[in-house]
C-alpha cells in the first residue's frame, strides 16, 4: 500500500510538472525539476511488485534502467570535459512581432564533425552553469566556426539574449561550452 501510495504521488507530481500551462511559461524548471521525480518513481516501483519478498522489477526493468543510468553517467562525465570557448562574434536582429534573435559564432574544435541538420547542446556559464539548450547548427560543416541562431522565446535565451546585447564589443568574453554533435530526426529519412 504505501510503495503504491507513493507511486500515485510521484506521477502526480511529474503529471502536474508537464502541463502545458507550466512546461511553456516562464517555470520550465519547474517541467525539469518534476520529471527528476522519476528517481523516487523506479524506487518506490523496485519495492511495489514484491512476491515473497523477491523483487520482481528486477527482470523486467533492470537492463533498462542500467543503460540508462549508464547513459547519464557518461553525459555527465562527457559535459563536464567540454572546455570553454568565448564567441567569436554576436549579431543581434530584433523583429517587430516575434521575440529577437542573435547570432552566435563560437570556433569549432577540429574534433567537432557534424553533417547538415545536426544540432548541439550549448551551456552558457554565465545564465547557468548546468543548463544545456539544444540549438540547431546553422554553419557548414566545412566551416571552423559554428554558428547557431537563438530566438529569445523564454527565460534562459531571452537572458542570452541581454548578456549577447551587453557582450558586442568584447565578444569573447561571453562563454560557452558545447555538447554534440546529436543526430537529426530526419538524417536517415531516405535511407528506408
């Protein structure tokens, strides 16, 4: 009863946290925050289905929860061997009736090989240092630069934004560290 009591409240929690009232206001966080329930959702699950007082989660989620962990544990470990790179150059286009947008170079490390349509996951210490947005890589994959375009829709890239708009003269001086590159939804679409 009370593993399953427990259950009930942790999915209400992320359920609440997933509301498209909260997921797209200013309170992503709070979306974020609530889905990192699902900790306490695999425990209390891990001691539910007990029988004769052998866990049965065990032989079904066991290897799924293992690679998962093992996935977080390596994008940890792999985030925070990324290096920081200041800008090489920041553009900002405001608009009339949509948020602005600005402009990001940043050097590419030779490492970096993406194909077109691929994104990246960029932390900007300044806003936060545990923070990635994915951002879609907007430059050639000849270029030694990248350059990624950020619309100024919520809190985090508005707040880009103003340290981009404060940072023109010295664009160096605003950070960031890169994650990827990741792979496009549509990159195998005519491989089928």
């Amino acid at each position: 009863f009370i593993t399953g009591a427990a259950l009930v409240l942790v999915l209400a929690v992320i359920f609440i946290g997933s509301l498209a009232r909260i997921r797209r206001s200013a309170r992503f966080e709070m979306f974020w925050l609530s889905h990192q329930f699902f900790i306490l959702f695999y425990l209390a699950i891990a001691f539910h289905g007990n029988q004769g007082g052998k866990p049965n989660f065990v032989y079904w989620g066991g290897v799924p929860l293992l690679l998962y962990t093992s996935d977080r544990v390596y994008r940890v470990v792999a985030t925070a061997m990324t290096r920081k790179v200041g800008a090489i150059s920041l553009r900002l286009y405001p608009t009339r009736n949509s948020p602005p947008v600005v402009r990001i170079e940043i050097p590419r490390d030779p490492d970096f090989k993406f194909k077109a349509g691929q994104y990246c996951e960029v932390n900007c210490p300044s806003i936060s240092a545990t923070e990635y947005h994915p951002f879609t890589i907007a430059s050639a994959p000849t270029d030694n630069t990248l350059v990624l375009f950020v619309k100024a829709a919520g809190n985090w890239t508005s707040t880009l934004y103003e340290f981009a708009h404060a940072a023109q003269s010295n664009p160096s001086s605003l950070e960031f560290r890169v994650v990827g590159p990741f792979g496009a939804p549509t990159e195998l679409s005519f491989q089928f």
